[in-house]
C-alpha cells in the first residue's frame, strides 16, 4: 500500500520544553488507515491532525472495541531521533487486536508509516533532558450498529504529543495504595490487553487513593485478593534480598515493554529474575524482615518508577529510607542512555529515524 500525505494548511505553535505535561499537546499531523472486511486494511495516509466523524451509534462508544499502544521517540545529542522497541509494541498491538476481535495488521507496514509520520513531525521532538514525543496508536470500532457484535469495520490511528514527566513526583518515589475491595481484571478476562475498558476499570480505585494522599493503585488478583498484580500505569518489580521479583504473566497482567527490557537489564548485570506469585502478605513480611530492599514500577510512560511508600488496610510501609533506591537508580539511568543514544544498545533495541 501507498502512504499518502495531505499537507497542512496550518501549523501549531511549539511549546517550550520546560513547560511540557503529558498528554495534553499534539502535533500538526496523524497517520489514519480503515479497515473493511472487503478492503482489509487500506487507505493509508498522513493527515493534518483533526477530528475523527462518528455517528452517535458507532460500536465503540457502546461496546468498548478499543485497543492501544504507548511507545516514545526520543531526541538524541547529535539532533537524531530514535525509538525504542517499536517491533515489540506493534507486536503486543496485534496480541491485543486478536483478543478484541479486531482484525490483525502488517506490523512492518505500520513501522514504516510510523518512521514516515515522525519524519514529517521530527521538529515536534524535544530535546530536553527527560522529555520525549509520545506516540500512541490506536485502533476503534467504527460501525453505526446498536447490536452486540465485532464490527465490520474499524480506523487506525497514529497521534503523537511532545511530553515531560508523567508522574508530577518526576523520578522521586511515589506512594503507592493496595486495594482489598476493587479488582481491574480476572484471568480469562482482557487484563492482557491494552484495552480502554481495562483503564475505565481502574479510575474509581484511583480516585479514592488520590484522595487518601497516594499516586496510584497496587492491583491484587481478582480471584484470592491476595496476590500483586500491577500498578495502574506500570507494571511492578520488588527486590527482596538479592532476587528481582515480578509477578508471573497468568493473563490478567500486561506484558510490559519496559518490564521485559528491565528483566533483560538485570539479568546481563547478574542479578538473579524471577517471576512467580507473591501476596501482598510476603511484601509486608519481607519489610519487616528487612529483606524488602526495593519496589518500582516500569513503563513507557515513567520508564522507572521507585516506590517509596505502600498502605494496605490502614498500614503503611516505607520502603528502605524512603529515597531512591540504586538499583532502581540504576535501571533507570541505563535504560534512559539508551533511550536517548547516550549508552551503547547491546539488545537491538534501537530503531533509528531517517533524517
């Protein structure tokens, strides 16, 4: 297929790198492609950025056919753009499609639109410590239809926003509540997919543990409420003694980009990785041991995020001294040179931007 491209007529201001959020910028341009079952896949093309027409009784408002992904482009010293393991989140994309009965897409094809939107939007990437231009791909169901079923027909797209931080806290640990009443997914359900309704089920319990004070919620299982699943943007990593500890994917945990590249990370520094169960019981009794050295969370958003503090059923723990612990100042500091081409990619993690 030929990717078409529509010049803009208009162009946004840029924004300063100081004062970039997250989420709320976007730039002049969006890759769109639809899908119908005579078609397939078709139509690509680069657009200015704008307003996708939905009849009031498109399926996705109704029944949640929506999936997504997050991945970053990052500005180099040399003025170069970079990704970071685009492969493995188109990848997921597609795990993610097949689960939702979305019909599954070339995942070079989609890498190379990618690589030609940011050609075209490479001026939107900012060059200031920490800050990045976010991509997030997105596929949603598009029939006019009230009925319950997969729909016929679906669109594609590609939008991107030059970003800060994603935790106001930066790179200092955040606090952390365990819910014992609210689950966000079960095993068998879609809690391995990056799906809109996996994100709607997690914003009560986290607006009831912004309001104690804290900045996201710990998942436990939905089976025994007993068992740590995921924070709500991250996945979650706990260094008990010498052992880097992440609970098992059973089906009801995303399969993290970020969470793979740390247990890679880890294991190349010698570190020993396992992932396996572990109650929200043994973190608290590890801490009280002294065994509990570490807790942080990984994702695209944070990259690495160190936990300073967990409340559980009226306790809270600090973890260590409750500043950042080296190895998860480690992790985050190898993981960034990489990220922004300041460190050698010994993985094949890097997917470089043509000029």
């Amino acid at each position: 297929m030929e990717i078409t491209f529509e010049k803009a007529t208009a162009f946004k201001d840029h924004p300063d790198d100081s004062a970039l959020g997250f989420g709320t910028i976007f730039t002049d341009y969006m890759f769109n492609m639809d899908y119908s079952q005579d078609k397939g896949w078709h139509n690509p093309r680069i657009e200015p950025y704008g307003p996708i027409a939905m009849d009031p009784s498109t399926m996705v408002l109704h029944y949640g056919q929506a999936i997504f992904e997050g991945l970053k482009a990052y500005r180099t010293e040399s003025g170069g753009v970079q990704l970071f393991r685009p492969m493995d989140n188109f990848k997921r994309f597609n795990k993610s499609a097949k689960r939702l009965c979305i019909p599954e897409f070339d995942e070079e094809f989609v890498l190379k639109a990618l690589l030609k939107l940011l050609a075209v939007e490479k001026d939107w990437v900012p060059g200031a410590p920490g800050t990045s231009l976010y991509i997030r791909p997105t596929i949603v169901a598009m029939d006019p239809y009230l009925g319950l079923r997969s729909s016929f027909t679906y669109r594609f797209f590609i939008i991107l926003s030059p970003v800060g931080a994603y935790y106001p806290e930066g790179f200092d640990p955040v606090k952390i509540w365990v819910t014992p009443d609210y689950v966000r997914a079960v095993r068998g359900g879609v809690g391995e997919a990056k799906t809109a309704g996996n994100y709607a089920a997690s914003l009560y319990a986290t607006d009831l543990a912004n309001a104690d004070g804290y900045t996201q919620v710990m998942w436990l299982d939905g089976v025994d409420l007993k068992y740590v699943e995921e924070v709500g943007s991250m996945n979650i990593f706990f260094l008990i003694g010498d052992e880097v500890v992440t609970p098992e994917l059973t089906g009801s945990i995303l399969s993290g980009v970020t969470r793979n590249s740390v247990m890679q990370l880890a294991t190349s520094w010698g570190k020993k990785v396992v992932e396996r169960r572990i109650s929200i019981d043994e973190i608290f009794s590890a801490h009280e041991s002294g065994e509990l050295k570490e807790v942080f969370g990984s994702g695209t958003a944070a990259v690495i995020s160190p936990v300073g503090n967990i409340k559980y059923q009226g306790k809270e723990i600090t973890i260590g001294d409750g500043n950042v612990g080296p190895f998860a100042a480690k992790l985050f500091k190898e993981l960034m040179d990489i990220q922004y081409g300041k460190a050698e990619d010994p993985f094949g993690w890097i997917v470089k931007v043509e000029e």
